[in-house]
C-alpha cells in the first residue's frame, strides 16, 4: 500500500501542482490488469492498484478546467525481470495460456500506450483505466 497506494497518490499530487503551474499536461499512473482478474493469492497487492485506479478517476474529476487529463494504464503479464523472479517455467506457461496471444507482453506495448497518453492527441482520453494485456483472461 506505501508503495502503490500511497507512492502513486504523492506523485499525482505532485504532478498536478506543477502542471497546473505550466497551464495543463498528462498525468499517467500505472496499475495492474489483476485490478479485473480476482486471482487468489493477489489481494494486496489488487487492492493496492484498485486504490491507483480510483483515484485516477476521481483525480480526473478534480482536474476539471486545468487543462490537465489523468489516466491509468494496467498492463496483463509483461517480460519483465518482476514478472519472472519465483515463477516457474511452467507457470510461466499457464499464464502465457492464459492469454489469446497465447504469450506473455513486451514493455514496448506497454510503453506505446503510454507515450500515446503523453500527448496532444489523447487530450479526449480523460479518467480512462486502459487494460494493456491481450485480452488476458486468467
């Protein structure tokens, strides 16, 4: 909770000081696709990124005439050093199964959907949790 709840709430806050200041910007925070999932076994940790997607919503709300868009991008399982650390092969497999890619994610198509955010073009995209994940069903 310190870590996600608490740490994405203090760098929004931030954020929003500053691009206030600069007359408007984008605010991107980051959550989890297991927010949707209710997987046994994960319950502090989705409820710590159900918290970072509430306040998005609620953040894009208080933002409203600042110039200022708040979203939440919530990746599915991603080829990352975290992501592998204490998983077997095989469970690296059901989870890839799991997915109708039938495959794990890159960081790249994370990465796009958040350079996207960054920009003018997603000024219409505001108080948005987008799933990044393949359609992950697990």
């Amino acid at each position: 909770m310190s870590v996600n709840a608490k740490g994405s709430f203090l760098c929004a806050r931030e954020a929003a000081k500053r691009l206030k200041r600069g007359g408007g910007g984008r605010i991107i925070l980051l959550s989890s696709s297991l927010v949707a999932a209710f997987r046994p076994g994960y319950g502090a940790y989705t409820a710590s990124k159900a918290a970072v997607e509430a306040m998005t919503k609620i953040l894009a709300k208080e933002l409203k005439g600042t110039g200022i868009t708040a979203n939440c991008v919530a990746p599915g399982p991603v080829a990352t050093e975290m992501f592998f650390e204490g998983k077997t092969e095989e469970t690296v497999k059901i989870i890839a199964e799991g997915n109708p890619f039938g495959r794990i994610g890159e960081v790249k198509e994370i990465s796009t959907v958040v350079g996207f955010l960054a920009t003018d073009s997603a000024e219409w995209v505001n108080g948005q949790i987008i799933r990044v994940n393949g359609g992950y069903i697990v």
